[in-house]
C-alpha cells in the first residue's frame, strides 16, 4: 500500500482527489463509498480519513451520508478546489 499524505492538508487533497477520480469525474452529486476511498488512498487508517471527511464536509468540500460515513460526495465547491480550471466560470 502507499504511504498516506505527511501532512494533513496534502491529505485532504488527496481524499478529495481520490473522491473525483473514483466517480468517473462526474459532477456533484455523484457518490462513492469510503472503503473505495481508502483504498485508493492507501491507507489502512480509517480514523483518519473518517476525521478528513469531517473537516471536508465541515469546510463545504464533501457530503457525507452515515456516521460514520459509509459514502461521500464531492461539491461544487470541492470540485473548484481540486480543479479550479474546470469548475470555475468562462473566461471574458
């Protein structure tokens, strides 16, 4: 398995990645489950990415459904975050 992200905020972008890669890129709302999430990820730890999907959802970044979590969604704002050249408005 990969090592999971050194920091926390290399982390979260990573969760959010994994999250729009495993739903095909899809737009919101298109939903995955965590364990696919944590294996995408890496990671054995799953305190620790329950605790990055709290603080996503918290920030606006994710939906979750369950607790804990059992499938998470990204949002708008999420997207624009991970991607900001292809959620963000036309150009002028």
């Amino acid at each position: 398995m990969a090592m999971p992200s050194p920091n926390p905020a290399q982390f979260l972008s990573s969760l959010l990645s994994a999250v729009h890669e495993l739903t095909g890129r899809r737009p919101p709302p298109t939903w995955t489950h965590v364990d696919k999430v944590q294996t995408r990820l890496g990671t054995a730890n799953r305190d620790a990415i329950d605790a990055a999907i709290r603080v996503a959802v918290a920030k606006g970044w994710l939906r979750a459904d369950g607790d804990p979590p059992s499938s998470i969604t990204l949002t708008v704002g999420g997207i624009k975050l991970i991607s900001p050249g292809e959620a963000g408005a036309k150009p002028k």
